[in-house]
C-alpha cells in the first residue's frame, strides 16, 4: 500500500514538524529521524525548542553547540540549539562585523525587539547549507514561536537593506566616507537570511508537517497555521493526527467509546478543513514515547513496516 507520508520524507531533504505544545512534535520529529537513520539516511535531528524533551527521549545529552552522536546508532546525530547561547554566537559575529563603524548602528542593531530570536534562528537557517547529512529533521518550537522565528528574516532583510541604503545616503549628503567592507557584511547577511526563507518555502527540499490531536483547539490553531505559513508561501505538506483510541481497546467501556466517538466527529471535521492536505493518524500507544524500541513503533504507524 502506497505511504505518502514515507513518499514525503523520502524525496525531501529538510522535515519541519510544528505544532501546539504537548501534541507529539518532538515525539514525531525523533520518530522520523529514527526511521531515516534505519532506512540508511545520514540523519541530524535539530531542536530548536528551548527544553530538554529531544535528551529525554533519547535518553542522552545532546549537546546545544556541538553534532552529538545518539546511542550507537550509526546514520543519526542531534543537535539541541539553545537560544541563550545562540545569542552569544551571533552577538560576537555582529560586533566582529561592526568594528570600527560608528557604535551607535551596531548598538541599534543589537537591540531589535526579537534579537535573541533572530539568534536562534540564525544558527537554525545555517543547515540549508548542510551538506554532510541526507536528512535534517527539525523539532520546531510551538506555533506562534515558530511564525514568528519564520517572520523574522523577513523584517530583518528589510532592515539591513534599509541600513545599507540609509548608509549609502548619509555618505553622499554629508560626504561621509562610509565603511565600504562593512556595507558588504550586511549585503552577505542580507543574502544569508534571503537565502533562508527561499530554502524554508521551497517545496523541492523542503516539507512542513503540522502535528494535531483530533480535538478542537488543536485543529483551530493548525487551521491558523497553515494559514500563516501560507503568508509567506509555505505549503504544509501533511497533518499528522496523533493519539488516537485505537477502536480494538474499546470493548463496550463507555467512556473510551464516548472519547474515541468525540474523536471521531473531528476527524470528519479535519478531513473537510484540509481536504488538500496529505493526512495520517497515529494511535494513542499504551504507554509514553522514549527510547528507540518505542520509537520505532511509532515510525512503523507513521512509515509502515
Ligand atoms: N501516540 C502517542 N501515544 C502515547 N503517548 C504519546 C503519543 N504521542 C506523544 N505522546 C506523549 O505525549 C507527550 C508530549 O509529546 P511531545 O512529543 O513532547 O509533544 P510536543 O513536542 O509537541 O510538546 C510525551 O510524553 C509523549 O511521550
Ligand atoms: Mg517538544
């Protein structure tokens, strides 16, 4: 039987799974990862949600700056990017570059509302230009986190064009000589984030999955999802319906019954809102998701056998 989800993850280099929080995204995402690194894909799983679940499901550290090894598993890596010290990164490479400008403009660029995003993003958009893995699976913040991480490069292309247009013009009026070289930094940083947002929109090596539960809140935030990705040209590629009842436990138990008929109503419900959109189900498993025996449970319902 033809698996389209298995189809999606196969022909695309770069899995996004988002979310709200607590539906399974970190669940989903090292899932994936586990069953690329099986099926013989160089595999990195990257979080770029500032808690420790992708350590905890793995059962090892993974650390926030260098490529860490999972277990004894040969094609899969995990990188844990923690915006704290993102930051740190990123801050350094701006001064480097503002060295020896006037203060006032590097200072006004470190000070932007959303800086230690755009941090953390900075790091994350690094990896569309990974070449030494066949896969790079990302466990995404929650939603609106992640929309307005995804937001960023946009205003912050705008605000380097603008600080090298605005440098440009000071010259010429005030007979300023202007930092040449640095005008340059900013046109490369310009470029690295356009680059970015082309990589993350670009359906060819790009695929977004939006984890849900088939209740009401979670189908309401995917429905803005996919809505606000869509602002800014990012197609969600699949749904993936997680937790739920399988129909073999409910055995006449009335309140399992009631449950799974609740959740019946909502998959209808999701199956008419997104009828474009390549959908699977996951049934809720009988214990929680750690460790690889688990996980590749999960990836036999998710990927089939
Ligand atoms: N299908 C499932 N069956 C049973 N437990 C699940 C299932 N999917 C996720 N869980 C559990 O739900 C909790 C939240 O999952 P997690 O992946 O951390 O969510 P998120 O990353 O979206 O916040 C975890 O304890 C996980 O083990
Ligand atoms: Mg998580």
């Amino acid at each position: 039987m033809k698996n389209e989800m298995r189809d999606i993850i196969e022909s695309k280099k770069f899995l996004f799974f988002g979310g709200k929080g607590g539906v399974g995204k970190t669940t989903m995402a090292a899932t994936t990862a586990t069953w690329l690194s099986d099926h013989g894909y160089k595999t990195l799983i990257v979080a770029t949600d500032p808690t420790v679940s992708l350590s905890a499901i793995y059962g090892q550290d993974i650390s926030a700056t260098d490529i860490t090894k999972i277990g004894t598993e040969r094609n899969l890596c995990g990188l844990n990017i923690n915006p704290k010290k993102a930051m740190g990164v990123f801050q350094s490479r701006l001064e480097g570059m503002m060295q020896g400008f006037s203060t006032m403009f590097g200072s006004e660029l470190l000070s932007t509302p959303c800086t230690e995003e755009i941090a953390a993003f900075d790091q994350f958009v690094s990896f569309f230009d990974d070449t030494t893995h066949d896969k790079v699976v990302f466990d995404t913040a929650p939603t609106g986190h992640t929309l307005r991480e995804l937001s960023m490069p946009f205003d912050w292309s705008g605000y380097i064009a603008n600080q090298i247009k605005n440098r440009r013009e000071l010259s010429e009026v005030l007979g300023f000589v202007y930092d040449e070289k640095m005008v340059a930094d900013l046109e490369v940083e310009k470029a690295r984030y356009d680059h970015s947002v082309k990589g993350l929109s670009d359906e060819s090596v790009s695929a977004f999955n939006l984890v849900l539960l088939p209740e009401k809140l979670p189908i309401e935030e995917t429905a803005r999802a996919v809505e606000d990705l869509g602002g800014f040209g990012i197609k969600v590629r699949s749904l993936i319906i997680n937790e739920v009842i399988p129909k073999d436990v409910l055995k006449g138990n009335w309140f399992l019954e009631r449950r799974r008929a609740t959740q019946d109503k909502y998959l209808t419900e999701i199956e008419q809102r997104f009828p474009t959109i390549t959908r699977r189900q996951v049934p809720l498993f009988d214990t929680d998701i750690y460790g690889m025996d688990i996980l590749r449970r999960v990836g036999r319902e998710l990927y089939g056998e």
